[in-house]
C-alpha cells in the first residue's frame, strides 16, 4: 500500500481545523501529519514534519497566509501550498497564485472539493474556481490597458495593513499582530493613502472599516 500524503493544516479557528482533520483523516490516501495558528509556528513543523501539502488560511494569528506561502516556498519549494479560506478570491486568490499557493478554496465549498483540491495539487495541478479562472484570463486579455481599482492596487503587505486598520487596530496593534516596526506601520499607511488618494489617516480608517464591513466582518 502506497504512503499517505502528509498534510499541514495551518488556521487559527480550532473549529475549522478539527473538521478538516476529520475530513482527511477518513480519506485512505491523506492524513494529517500537524497543525498550527501561526506562521511561525507553522514554518517549524515543516521542517520536523516534512509535509508534502500546507492548507493554510489567508488571515492568521500574528500573521498572513500569503506571507507563510512566500517564506515556505522560499525554504520548503518542494512542499505544496494550498489555501482554504472565508475571503473573497476575486481578491486573494490571485494574490495567492503569485506567492505560490496551487489553489485557492473558499471554506463555504462542499467537503468533496476540499478533497478534490488537495489530491489535484498532489497530482501536480492547479484547483481554482471557475469564477477565479474567468477573472484571471479576463485580465489577461484586457491586459495593461486596465488599471487596479481599489484595494486590488494595493501590495499584500499593504491590504493586510489596510484589513487590519479596518478591524478597529491602531498602529501600534498592527506592529504587533503583523510582527513588524512601529515606523514600519506608518509607512504602509503613508504609501496606502497616496494609492487610494485619502487625504490623511481618518480618512484612511473610515475606509478601511467601510471596507471591511462590505466584507463581512470576516
């Protein structure tokens, strides 16, 4: 009997990863070898527990998935990352694919498709929905000709400043929660003003929570 494919599950919802354990541990051909909150923590476990798969969430405790995504495939580029994530993918999953994730499943997808995406990356392919891949080549065939409105304009580093901002932080809980400077924090917010073309920080955050209440305060 072949091994198992060895899966890393990476979410800061106990809930979310308890289900997926339960998922995977049924299937004959998966099992989950870990589980972790954080990034760091997450980076760790790679190396002691050799995954060949990481799902991961966008949002995490004291940090991003798309960052652990960057910083795995940068030390781990062997092991596969997959995302399973509540946030729009009209938003993220692109910004995913360029970190390297190989799919992107919204969390509300039937439980066949969780499976279905993490043995398609194993087998060596890329699971993205059909609205995603729409989009994508959409943009591919307007090409340079349409610019990035919104929120799309901004860097990964600079959106989650801008989610968190929105979540009612202020600078200094963002350095904390994002592992980053003071000064740093301003900066990101400097350089998010001038993309969005707000006059100072209150506009900025007034924005940013509108924004994050479209969201759905997810």
């Amino acid at each position: 009997m072949p091994p198992k494919t060895k899966i890393l599950l990476v979410d800061d919802h106990p809930l979310v990863c308890e289900w997926l354990r339960n998922l995977i541990q049924q299937e004959p051909d998966l099992e989950v070898c870990g589980q972790a909150d954080n990034p760091r923590e997450a980076l760790g476990l790679i190396g002691t527990l050799t995954p060949e798969v990481v799902v991961t969430d966008i949002m995490l405790d004291g940090g991003s998935g798309l960052e652990l995504i960057k910083d795995m495939k940068a030390i781990y580029p062997q092991v596969i990352a997959l995302v399973l994530s509540m946030h729009d993918e009209t938003l993220y999953a692109e910004r995913s694919m360029r970190a390297g994730a190989a799919g992107y499943i919204m969390k509300r997808e039937a439980t066949n498709k969780v499976l279905d995406g993490i043995r398609t990356v194993v087998g060596g392919g890329f699971f993205y929905s059909d609205t995603v891949n729409a989009f994508l080549a959409q943009k591919i065939v307007q090409g340079k000709t349409v610019r990035p409105t919104s929120v799309e304009a901004l860097s990964d580093r600079e959106l989650e400043v801008f989610r968190l901002l929105g979540q009612g932080m202020n600078t200094r809980q963002i350095s904390e929660q994002m592992n980053i400077s003071f000064k740093t924090v301003h900066a990101y917010c400097a350089r998010i003003k001038e993309k969005l073309n707000f006059a100072n920080i209150n506009e900025l955050v007034f924005h940013a929570f509108q924004w994050h209440e479209s969201q759905g305060k997810s």
